[in-house]
C-alpha cells in the first residue's frame, strides 16, 4: 500500500467517526465491553491497512462488519486456545466450547409481555444454530439488509437472502412450538 496521504487520513477519520459506535455495539452484543473496545480498536487498525479495499466496498459498514467478524472469530479462537493451554499446565481439566453467540445474562423479568415476548425471542433465538443466530442478528440488531449481510459474511446476495429467510421461518417456527427443517433434517441443536 502507499504512504498514506492528507485525503486518506480525512477519508478514514470521517469513515471512522460515522461508523465506529456501531462497529462497537456490534462487539459488545458479541463480547464483554472492554473486550468489545480492544476488538473495535483492531478493526480500524485493519481497516486503515486496507482501507483502499474499505473504500471500494459496496457498502462500508458491511465491510467493516466483515472485519469484526473475523476479529472476533479469532479472539475467541484464541481465547480457546489459551484456555486449553491453561487447563492442560493446571492438571488436564477440560474446557468446554460453548459454540454460538455469548450468553446474555438478563435482569430479572419485568411483568410486562413485551419483556416476556422478548426473553423468549432471546431464548429461542440461543436454540438455533451458529448460522441462523448469525444471520438474524445481523438483520434485526445492526439493521443489514441482505446483500449487506451478504458482504460481511463473503456469500452471494441471492444466497443470503435464501437463508436469512429459512433463518427467520425456523425462529417462527421454534416460538411456535412447531419443529422446523434444516436441510431435510431436523434442526436440533
């Protein structure tokens, strides 16, 4: 890449100033909050070092949350790692991998049916797969359409727009109570 030059820097300082407090909250809904702040502070770091690729993506916060993910993916990778090297030096306990998003701890409660609609959509939401999970919160959280969630997970549009639909049929279908298909099996995870 070139030495960087005065309208790079203001390019990427207004990039970085419109999208950094969303590619935050995308960390922190995956992550704790000062993980979430060294994770995002990497992603810009990576972004400034391709940010000619940033700059030529269809859609900038796609990209970046394309970053994000793959930071992510390797923090946790890593933390795995680490836990296992641990484990191993303190006597062979195991680790276990939890697969999918974190576990949110919710406050206790509230009597309203919004609160209960929403810790069951949450629930159920956890009962899905890696994928499914993915798809749906990049759609419903960080407001992506398709071909946006298409750029950040490297897939095709027409392809995410399938499966984020098969996605959102099997959440109906687990809040329904009603057992859904997952490519001709059923989905039980």
């Amino acid at each position: 890449m070139s030495t960087p030059s005065a309208d790079d820097q203001r390019q990427f300082t207004l990039t970085y100033n419109e999208t950094y407090t969303k590619v935050l909250a995308y960390l922190r809904r995956r992550s704790d909050a000062d993980t979430a702040a060294d994770l995002t502070a990497e992603v810009f770091v990576r972004a400034w070092r391709s940010r000619e690729a940033l700059w030529d993506a269809k859609h900038e916060l796609a990209w970046l949350y394309g970053v994000a993910r793959n930071v992510l993916l390797e923090f946790y990778r890593q933390r795995d790692h680490d836990q296992q090297g641990i484990s191993a030096l303190e006597g062979g306990a195991s680790t276990q991998r939890t697969g999918g998003l974190p576990q949110v701890e919710h406050a206790a409660p509230d009597v309203t049916a919004s609160v209960d609609s929403a810790l069951d959509i949450s629930r159920t939401l956890t009962s899905l797969t890696r994928s499914d999970q993915e798809l749906l919160t990049l759609h419903a959280w960080e407001g992506l359409d398709a071909p946006q969630i298409a750029e950040v997970l490297g897939i095709a549009p027409g392809t995410a727009r399938v499966h984020l639909h098969r996605a959102r049929s099997r959440l109906a279908g687990a809040l329904a109570g009603t057992p859904q298909t997952h490519y001709g099996s059923k989905a039980t995870r």
